[in-house]
C-alpha cells in the first residue's frame, strides 16, 4: 500500500475529539475515486481503485497510521449558538502529505454514528453525496478555493430520512477541517489554554508566517479576514450560495466547506435564497459578504483573551482588524468584476457601472451566468448584440448596458480578440446549474443510473471551454424544470 496517514490533529489534548472507528458498510461498491486528486495527494490511484482501498473508504479498514477521530466544535446555526456540535456523521481518517509537501485531511462524511451525533444516525443518503462531490469538483475547476472529493460508495444499507435512501459515503479532502465553531467551542468553555493551543496548531498548519509576526495571534485573525473576504467575493463573481453560512461551516483555512443546501443563481436577484431550511432569508446571495464580517466578529470574540490581557485594548484590536474587511471584499469583488467586464485597468466610476448594469440585470430577470458568457461576444457592435438582448424582458435596456460598456472599454487599448479570450477565462460557460444537479441525482437514487452523474462532472470539469456537445447543459431551466428549494443531507 502507499498510503502514509498521519494525524497531528489527534495529537492534541482529548478534549479536542473523540476516538471513533467508522461503521462498516455491508455491501459497499464504487460510485467514483477522483484519480487525479488522488495523485496529486501522493495516493496510489490504482491501489485506491481496487478492494483494498475499497475497504478503506467503506469503513471496513483502518489504514497503517490512521487514526480516527471527531472532531468537537460549536456554532451559530441562523443566528443561535450551540455550544456543542461536533462532527455528527464525520470521521477524520487522518492526514497525508501531498505532492506539494502541503498536509491534507482526508474525512469520511457519512461514516456513522459519533458522540457528537445528537440522536442522529450519522449516515449519508446518496443524493447529498453525488450533490457535495459535483458541487464541491465544479468550484475546485472555477478556481474557488474548497473542499475536495476524493471519492464516493455506495454503502449497501438504506438511509432512512421521510422516506427509505440509499445510504453512501463521501470521502472529503481538505487544508483542514477546522472552523470558526472549533474556536467557539473552547470559547464557550472559557478554556483560553485550549483556545491557545488550537491558535497556534492552526498557525503553525495554516499560516506559518503569522508565527514570527510581532502578535502571532493578531496576524492570525488578518490572515482569516483577508481570505474568507476574497473567498466570499469569488463566491459573488460566479453566483453562488452557500445556503448555510453558519460559523460551524466556515474554515479558517479558507476554503469552502459543507455542501448542503446550496446552489447556483440563474437569474439574477441579490435576494435569491435556495435553502430550504432559511426561510427567513439569512443566507440570501446578497446577505454572503455581510454574514461573512459577522462570522469573523465571532471567530475575533474567541481571540481577545489572546489579543490582549487588557480586554478593552484587546476589543479595540479586534475592531481595528475587522475594520480591514469591508474595504478588502469590495476590493476583491469589484476587480473580479473588472475582469468579467473585460477591464484591466481601476478607473473612476467602475463601482456605480457595476451597480447599474447588476440592478439592470435584476429588473430583467437576466441569467447571470450567460449574460457575462455573452458578452464576451459583444465587445464590438455586431452579431454578438442579439444573443444578449435576448437575456433581457426589455432589449432596450441591454442595449443601454451595452452602450456605457461599450463607453468605457474605448478607455483602454486592448485588441478585441486579446480582451475576448481574457473574458472567456473568467466568465464560465457552465456551472452546476440546479435542475442539472436535480435530473443527475434522481437518475442516481431512482434508477440507479450514475451516466448523468458523470457526464455533468466531465462537462464541468472544463467550464470555461465551449463545448458544443454539452451545448443544453449551458441553458438555464425552462419554467417547468425550475428548482426553487434546495436541503440539507442531514
């Protein structure tokens, strides 16, 4: 076998986990192993595609240097703290070291019961496993920074939700699994020796520089508000939600973490909620990079015993560092922007060219993804008019965003052809669109047939190439074919 598993994670003090072996599935078979991903983590593709790893990735073997644990962490779910959650249906396997000597977790998310459960079976219905593996590869190919899938089984055993599943369990890789909850959870404890020794492991795994940095733990909370302002504006610039934005689901790695209920937007609307379980709309696309500073406030609240002994020195710290997250998100998204509008250059009045051409977009229920695809296409008067104005209730409105665009691309020298292709590079031609997503997993539980499955991860493997034969995967859903909820897998 050349799988080499270790767990620094499980070397910290008990409290942080729990020791739990996964449940064995009865009669597990493969749905997928990313074998790209594989290599890329230095694990043999071919070892891990026969019964061997298998096995592994059922539960029904623990690996040399593995050792199994749940993590303890807590959280705001919509607003509420819970002071105890914890990995309910996720084991840690263990960590390895991949080509790039960066180190990685690999997690089994519908592995069984763990003490941090709460009555639930800890198990995974297949659906919300093809729907995390797809979501989660997509976003990894549009250059979001997230949580990858390695694999995906089958377990044998049914699932029993409102109705009897097929169970199945996803086999996650990611920097780590710690979240702004795990902070919360020693937080909650008033436990500043485990709030210290978790800060200094996520230092010293995550962002080692902050270590020499004359306050460790203030260059700490800089780092995390930097990143999780960029990766909020990534998320803004390709359309989707999250769909459960609480801080147990926010990584102080950065990258983009728990899959549940969340979707891409077709038409544009800052206002769009999918999430079946946000009925108050907390979590709406529009209400991301607020939620987003709130987060942050929480995860900062943690640190103040370790910002300053002197606690009101240690709120005005935080508050100045918090401060720096507004005008970096706007930053980032804005340039993001630039760039889907074929700009290169910062000029004056390009944040109110956005706001127009967005709350146009809006009034005229035009799909977000196509109409940046499009446009690329329309740099210059001429066929690529129709295509677009055909997105919009009003042509006459598309052809006033096309007139100021236009205006403001005359302020830069960039050949056509040049600002095309650098427009296509940022604007994808294929997401996960949600009746896709729908279609693929009822073909899956219903039928048992995994071809959909995939032909939409080929597909969405190469998002920014034209792809004729996949053409209709490009299209947003007629009305009958419409999502308008997504759930959440537990």
């Amino acid at each position: 076998m050349t799988l080499a598993f270790d767990n620094s994670y499980a070397r910290l003090p008990d409290r942080f986990f729990a020791r739990v072996a996964p449940a064995q599935a009865s009669h597990p078979a493969f749905i997928r192993v990313n074998k790209a991903l594989a290599a890329d983590l230095d694990i043999d593709p071919q070892w891990l595609s026969g019964k061997d790893g298998l096995r592994l990735l059922s539960g029904q073997s623990i690996a040399p240097g593995s050792d199994p644990i749940a993590t303890a962490y807590a959280g705001h779910q919509f607003g509420n703290f819970v002071p105890q959650l914890g990995d309910g249906r996720a084991i840690l396997l263990g960590e390895v070291i991949d080509r790039r000597g960066q180190r990685r977790d690999i997690q089994l998310k519908g592995a069984g019961r763990t003490p941090f459960s709460r009555g639930g079976d800890g198990r995974a219905a297949l659906g919300p496993v093809l729907r995390e593996y797809v979501m989660s590869e997509a976003m990894a190919a549009l250059g979001v920074p997230t949580t990858r899938a390695l694999a995906a089984v089958t377990t044998g055993d049914p699932v029993y939700r409102e109705e009897a599943l097929p169970g199945a369990v996803l086999t996650r890789v990611a920097s780590s699994h710690i979240r702004v909850g795990t902070f919360q959870f020693f937080a909650a404890r008033r436990d500043v020796d485990g709030l210290r020794i978790l800060a200094d492991h996520v230092i010293a795994r995550h962002y080692p520089d902050a270590a020499s940095a004359p306050r460790p733990y203030r260059a700490l909370l800089d780092q995390v508000i930097a990143g999780q302002a960029d990766l909020i504006a990534r998320w803004m610039l390709i359309g989707f939600i999250h769909g459960v934005m609480n801080t147990d689901n926010m990584s102080v790695a950065c990258e983009t973490i728990d899959y549940g209920p969340c979707a891409f937007m077709d038409s544009y609307d800052s206002g769009t909620v999918f999430s079946s379980i946000d009925r108050a709309g907390r979590y709406a696309y529009g209400s991301q990079p607020g939620i987003g500073l709130w987060n942050l406030t929480r995860l900062a609240e943690t640190l103040l015993p370790l910002l300053d002994a002197d606690e009101a020195k240690a709120i005005a710290d935080a508050e100045e560092a918090l401060s720096l997250y507004a005008p970096r998100f706007l930053d980032a998204q804005l340039q993001g922007f630039r760039a889907k509008l074929g700009l290169d250059e910062r000029a004056d009045g390009d944040a109110d060219l956005v706001t127009e051409l967005l709350d146009t977009m809006a009034a005229n229920q035009v799909d977000f993804t196509l109409f940046f695809r499009r446009l690329a296409d329309a740099i210059e008067p001429g066929e690529g008019d129709e295509p677009l104005r055909g997105l919009f209730v009003d042509p006459l409105a598309a052809d006033s965003v096309l007139a100021r665009w236009r205006e403001r691309l005359g302020m830069e020298q960039i050949p056509a052809a040049q600002r095309r292709d650098a427009m296509r590079g940022v604007n994808p031609a294929f997401i996960p669109r949600n009746h896709r997503v729908e279609e693929m997993i009822r073909a899956a539980v219903d039928k048992g047939d995994f071809a959909p499955f995939e032909r939409l991860l080929q597909l969405l493997s190469r998002p920014f190439d034209d792809q004729p034969e996949n053409e209709g995967y490009a299209a947003p859903p007629l009305e009958h074919e419409r999502v308008l909820a997504t759930f959440c897998g537990t």
